[in-house]
C-alpha cells in the first residue's frame, strides 16, 4: 500500500470522530508531503447526519448507516470511533471480513473482547490498530511494541484516566470532597453523565490489560485485573498523605514479581517527589521501566478529540505507508506466553491505614498488636485530635507487608469494639 | 528484508558499542518472538581488540579492521559507533556505497556533515536510523517522524544533555560551585577529561539541529544554532532563581514565531512547578508540543550503555523489519521547507539580569532608567544587602522584552560608573 491512495471511512462522527476528520482535512497535504501516503476521507458514518460539528465536509460524506462504510471496496481502511461493544464488535468484524484494516480508539471493546477481534485479523491478514485507545495522545502503544522491544519491561505505572486524574487534583488542590469534584468534572465534560468507568477504575483496567498483554506477551486478561476506584476516597485521606509527603493517584500498575504479572488499578499514594506525582489535572503518563533503557516516562492528554485524533491518524498513516501489517499488533494470542498472573493476595507494598479510633488509653497498641500478629510492621503514626470517647483517626504507614496480612488484619480490627468504622487503607508504592 | 537474517557489523566497542552487543547477544530470541527479526551480531571492529568489556564473543567476532565490517557482503547493517566525524564519515559512506544500511547514535557527525550523508543514503536507497543519536533510550526521533507526523509542531524544549543537568542539578541541591560540580561529574564518568562539547552547549546543539530538521522539515542547521554553555552560571544566581521560583536548565528551543524557526541552546530559567523543570541528574527529557497532540514530554536516561543500546537495537530492529524503509528518516534535503531561521536578535524572552551594582543611592533608578529606554521593563527586583560604596547584586526579573534591546541595554548599563562588572542575564521561559 506504500505512497498509494488509502481511503478512509470512519464510523462514529462523535469527540474523537470529529478531531480525526478535522486532521485528515486540513493536513492532508502536510501528511502527504512528510510521508508519501494520500490518505483521504471518504466517508464518515454517524446516526446524527445534522448536528454541527464544525467540520465543512462534501456532500454525500456523511451517512447514517454504517454499512456504507463497511461495503465499499475503495475503503481500505476503517476507523471504530463509536465506542461500547455492541455494534462496535460486529462492525469490526465487518470490516475484517471485507479485507479492510481497522482503526480503533475502542479499549472496552478490545480489552473485553480482543481475543476474538485479533484471531480474525490474523486470519484475514490485517492489521487492526489501537494506539488512541490508550492514554490519548501519548504514544504509548508504539512506545511498548516498537521502541522497547529489545528490553525485557520491568513494570508500568500509568495515570491513565483523565477524568480520575482531575477529580483527585481537584481534592488535592482545593480540599473539595468527592462529589463535590466530581460534580465540576461533569461541569466542565471531563466526566460523564454516568461516571462509573472512570470513577470505579474499569477505564483504567481496559487500557492496562492491552499495556499488559503488549509489554508481557500475556492474553488480554482484563477479568483478571484487580479493580478498585477512587469513590471512597475522603479529602481527609488527601490531607494525611500530603502530611506524610505523599499525593493520592488512581494508578495502574502491571510489574513481573517472582516470574508473574500484577494486574492492578488502585488509588496509590505515591512520593511528592516523584516525577509521575506531579502530573495534574486530566493529563497522563505512563512509566514504564525495561531492563535495558531503564525508568522512562511518557506524558500528554489522554483524552479529547484533537489528542486522540492524532493518535488515530498516526495509526492510519502507519498503515497506509506499511509500518503496521498484519501480525505486528503486538498483542499476544490466547495461547501466547505463560506468565502467571499474580492474585492481589500476593502483593507486597506499603500500606496507608485510616483507622476510626475510639480514643481511649490502649487503642494504638491494640491495633498495632493486630497488625504485628499479621507480620504488619509500622513506619509512622499521625494522631492528633485527643477526644476521648469519641472517634478520632489513627492514620498509620506500613513498611511492606502482604495483601492477604493486611486484609485479615483489617478484619480483625473492625471487630474491636475501640474501631468504630470500616478501616480504610491505601497502598503506596515508592520508597522504603 | 521482512522475517529474514539480518547480518549486523558494529564500528566502535567502546560504551554503546558494548551496550548494543549485549543487547543483540542476549535477547536474540525474544527480538525474534517479538518481532520475526532475526538479527545476528557477525562482527565488531574496533582498533583495541584485547581490553575486556565483560562480554563473551565468539572467535573471530572482534577485529581491528573496519573493513572486516564494511565489506563483507553478508552484512546488511552497519552501526557506527565511534563517534567523531573522521574517520566515522569515510566508514558511513563507504558503507552506503556498498548498499547496506547505517544506524548510528553519531549526533556530531549528523548534525554537522548530515546534508552529504542523507543525500549519498537516497541515491543509494538505503535507510540511515539514527535513534540513538538524541536523548539517549527516550525514542524522540520515532516520536517526532512517525506518532506526532500530522501535527504541526509549534515547540521543543529539551534537556538533551545529562552532563549539563547533572552539574546544574548538584549546584542546585549542594549549593555548590560550577567547577566543584564539574569535577565530581568528571570523577563519576558523566563528564569527560574534555567536556568542553558538554558545558559549552555543543552537544545539546547537535541534537537540536536534528530535532528541529525532523520537527519543521527544515534542512540540518547546526551553524545557526545559537549556542550558549552553563560554564558562567553561579550558585549565585541558582539561589536567586530558586527565591523567584525557578530552576535553571540548560535548554534546547525550537519553536515557530511568526512564520520563522528559532533554534537556541543557552541556560534557561524555568518555573519550578513545571514538569520539565524536576527532570534531574544526567536524565533526560523532551517536550514537544504539536497543534493538536497538544504538550507532549518524554522523559529517560539519555546517555548510558545500555539505555543508548536499546535505541540502537530499536533501529536495527525498524529496519530489519522494514518499518524504515529508504528515504523515511524524516530529515530534510538542503532544498527542503523555507522556514527562515530567526536572528537571536529577534527573540522574545523574559529576562533575568543580575547586575554588580556600587551600592549608591540612585543606581536602580539608573538602571532600570537605561532599561526603560530600551523597552524593557521589570517585573520582579531582589537587592538584598546594603553596603554603601560596595559592590552588591541587584536582580531584576523583565517582562517580555527583545534580545537585541537586552544586548544593547547591558552595554549600556554596563559603561555606568556604578557598575562594577559585566552583567549576567539568562533568559526565562514559562509563564508570563
């Protein structure tokens, strides 16, 4: 396909729907001229053919069914930019089985349902293409599977939810609550209506279980991915870590321990002076760590239609100049390598204990008698208001501990009658 | 080339040399599993055949002779790595003429007899990669060519050299003096016997040259580059920074203003609470800012072994993969785009001044007077002590104020009888 005409259909004329097409417009000739491929728009297709999205496009663009797209032979390749699972997944495969190659910012539907996507692109000898879907404009995706690919990956830590970012910078930054932050994000469409995927940390799980399966070679193991959101974090949690030199981040986290991969999104308390800390606001970044090039960190918007769009177009550049073929996806398939994925009960990490205390003599030595019977050994402790007979917090950090300790720990402890509520904890990763 | 042996002659085994041949011995299978590549290390020349680099070769590997590598017809790839433009120049040309292709991390030899070596690599269709060649591990060349190639660029700003931000970061942090810190950088093998390249901003102009020839399609314009070094940086005036809240960095900038290409390389005051600003040590970090990736950063070890090996490889693999093809490496020809490159005269910055005043009452009248006359005006002032007759600091912090009136208004300022020294000024970026 070098230096030849490639058209374009898009499917879906939403956020990221629109910023592709602006690009593919205005920048036909930049891209022409830097890389040889013609890479034109031939059509787009979208339920909604009136509202305005500021893009003049030429008659006859832009159609209601998606099957206009998906049948003409001139198109060669087709860009998923819809979201969802359904009809996502049956477009895709439409379009496989047509013999065109696919673009996709899609990370529910690839992570969920990427076994089955990539096997019929293997068969059918396309490429299927995703670096927008994770992390925006980063390119992260040609980062893992071009650029590192002589180095063993160590570990990523990702800040890869724009909308999780922002609400957690919000509360660092202004003492707001929870929902308070979450209500501006909605605000301002950094969230939406139904926030549960970027609240909960499914988002997050998505595009860490393709991070995963490209820097490990494992199957795409979203099922396995230990998932936990930010909802129950308090600003008072906020307020302790930066005390203890720490901010709060929803942070995906995939490394090898002991010759298996952990999966896990969690709100993390992490070093203030850590690089990764200080990315705010809906921006991300991903770290990632190889054996040979090191700690590396990669930073930009996650989100939005003109970061995303060029990190579709970059996809459909590399198609049509023959960067990208068939089987370079770099996903492995279901019976790829065997690494082991790691339970939760397994990991290591330093811990963040928010206790409810009934303030009376002897509480801090009957927990911490709990947490030392666990093999839980205590590297700070923050009490400050004495009231006695009322609870107060007891916030205490760990030295490493294991998952499985500290949850039986946590059980035991909720059951003294001087606790009053559930214990929270966090993990932090980072220095000891 | 695509999924067969590929044959790889290395030139130079000395560090990266010795990064890249453990690169390549070591993980030959997963390259292979990862990418179908098989790539076999098949000789290494360099004039020392005897000094142990821990690494174990076959017989008949390692040779003296250079020619060992550039004529043996199965080799497909050759990789320079011996730095310096002669006889490194010859070799890469011979190479070429005898239709293999070149991967090299040689900044120096690009950035300054670049134009011969791209136009000899075109006429013979063959791939010159260059990876290695900035930013050490970080992949900003694939960044720049391939993940951000429908943006526009608008800006680069980069600490490209680790020697530079280690020194920097050490008068920082230990308050100490720029030969003190030079010194422990020499005893730690950051710095060379001779690193005159390193602090006079030569290096870090080496790579802009290539950085903004990619970014803008500008031709290689390494004579043009204004280029300052941090060897009259004070701890001084690290400690006034710090007190207006910035650090200071020695910074690679390349940006678009008014339809013209400025490239400069001097030490730069950055707002402290910038990302780019907390890159420290001998890292490395790049942010490029294209008009709809939006800021981009890209952060990692830009010198070493084996973080430059793994750029390295990374080529090597591009090329045996046949992602680089021939004519893509992105670099402009001579009669490329007519981006005019700016007078240093023309630039627009803020402004630190700091000037050794003879403390008499009047002297800041004189001379923010000669400041005001030349349409600068200031934003900030610290003149601490006061001791009559003495000569003490004043700093003075400018709004946005043009290069050629600064140059003009401390040789005026300058010739003042209540000035005892030259003034030192560094010029500031971020926000205004």
């Amino acid at each position: 396909m070098n230096a030849g005409i490639v058209n374009v259909g898009i499917i879906g004329f939403g956020t990221v729907g629109s910023g592709t097409a602006k690009i593919l417009i205005e920048n036909a000739v930049l891209i022409r001229r830097r890389t040889g491929a013609d890479v034109r728009l031939k059509r787009i297709a979208d339920l909604d053919v009136t509202r305005d999205r500021g893009i003049k496009l030429a008659p006859g663009v832009l159609v209601p069914d998606a099957n206009a797209v998906l049948n003409d032979p001139e198109i060669g390749v087709v860009v998923e930019l819809m979201g969802g699972i359904h009809p996502a997944l049956e477009f895709i495969k439409s379009a496989l089985k047509n013999g065109k190659h696919v673009v996709t910012a899609n990370k529910q539907l690839l992570a969920e349902k990427g076994a089955e996507i990539f096997a019929l692109a293997r068969e059918k000898n396309r490429v299927v293409a995703f670096e927008a879907a994770v992390a925006g404009g980063i390119p992260i995706i040609k980062v893992l599977r071009e650029s590192l690919s002589c180095n063993n990956i160590l570990s990523i830590h990702g800040i890869i939810n724009g909308t999780s970012n922002y609400i957690l910078t919000k509360m660092t930054r202004e003492g707001m609550s929870f929902q308070d932050a979450l209500k501006e994000a909605q605000r301002l469409g950094y969230a939406e209506a139904n926030p549960a995927f970027d609240i909960e940390g499914v988002d997050t799980a998505h595009k860490l279980t393709l991070l995963a399966s490209l820097a490990f070679g494992i199957p795409l193991s979203f099922d396995r991915v230990y998932k936990e959101g930010i909802t129950r974090i308090t600003a008072e949690d906020i307020l302790y870590a930066s005390e203890l030199g720490y901010k709060i981040k929803l942070l995906a986290v995939t490394k090898v321990v002991d010759g298996g991969i952990e999966l896990r999104v969690h709100p993390t308390m992490i070093p203030e002076d850590f690089l990764i800390a200080r990315v705010d606001g809906v921006l991300n970044a991903v770290m990632v760590t190889g054996d040979y090039v090191g700690e590396t960190m990669y930073y930009g918007r996650g989100a939005g239609d003109m970061p995303t769009g060029s990190a579709v177009v970059s996809d459909i550049i590399d198609i049509a100049t023959g960067r990208q073929t068939a089987g370079s996806c770099g996903i492995a398939a279901p019976d790829g390598e065997k690494f082991a994925i790691r339970d939760m009960k397994d990991v290591v990490s330093m811990y963040y204990f928010r206790f409810s205390a009934i303030d009376k003599p002897g509480v801090l030595s009957r927990i911490s008698g709990v947490l030392g019977s666990h093999n839980i050994s205590i590297s700070a402790v923050i009490q400050k208001e004495r009231r006695e007979g009322e609870a107060v917090p007891v916030v205490v950090l760990t030295h490493k501990a294991r998952e499985e300790d500290v949850v039986e720990a946590v059980g035991e402890i909720d059951k003294l009658n001087v606790v009053s509520e559930n214990t929270r904890f966090i993990r932090v990763e980072g220095k000891e």
